[in-house]
C-alpha cells in the first residue's frame, strides 16, 4: 500500500525557485528521486538519492538542483533555483526498495511551469 504524493509545483518566472516535496508512505527506500517529462520527450531522471545518502543529478541540473532526505517523514526533497524555461515538465517522484517487500513507485506527478 505504497503511496507517493507530490507536491510544491506551480508557474514561477525564470529565476526563481521552487522545492518539491514527496511524501511517502511505509517504510525507508533504496532509492527516491525526482524524474521530470516534457511534452513530445521523454522521462528522464532529474536526481536520486539513496537510503546511504548517495547522490546524482541530470547534467542541465547541476549546480542549480538540490536532492534530500528527510527519513524521520520519509519525505524526499527537490530544492530547484535558478529555473529556467528548460526546466518545465511534470515531476515525479520515484521510490525503490528491495528485500522481501521490493517494488518499484511512482507518484501521480506535479507541474513545473517556469515563464520567460
């Protein structure tokens, strides 16, 4: 009964910033992070984290994007600054866990529109 749900996106001006929560339920995963699609293209994985605090980031992102954790809410985090128009897609959030009880989540996705 795993459920991600997102929050945090909306229309901001280039420049600006946003940070996008996802809240999860049961218990602490592998692997959370945020993907990101654009009309006509496809999903692409914007930055993860692991369970041992491990990060990565899409190139475009770098230096502008930041990924974390929050394992007491199980809660994971995209701080976005400096967005740019480039930056505008649904974001989904994205959960792995292994063992017994493995399995692969997503959320429903939140939108990021950034106006030039």
């Amino acid at each position: 009964q795993v459920q991600l749900v997102e929050s945090g996106g909306g229309l901001v001006q280039t420049g600006e910033s946003l940070r996008l929560s996802c809240a999860a339920s049961g218990s602490i995963f592998s692997f959370m992070g945020w993907y990101r699609q654009a009309p006509g293209k496809q999903r692409e994985l914007v930055a993860g984290i692991t369970s041992g605090g491990s990060t990565n980031y899409a190139d475009s992102v770098k230096g502008r994007f930041t990924i974390s954790r929050d394992y007491a809410k199980n809660t994971v985090y995209l701080q976005m600054n400096s967005l740019k128009a480039e930056d505008t897609a649904v974001y989904y959030c994205n959960a792995r866990r292994v063992g017994v009880f493995s399995g692969d989540y997503w959320g429903q996705g939140t939108q990021v529109t950034v106006s030039s």
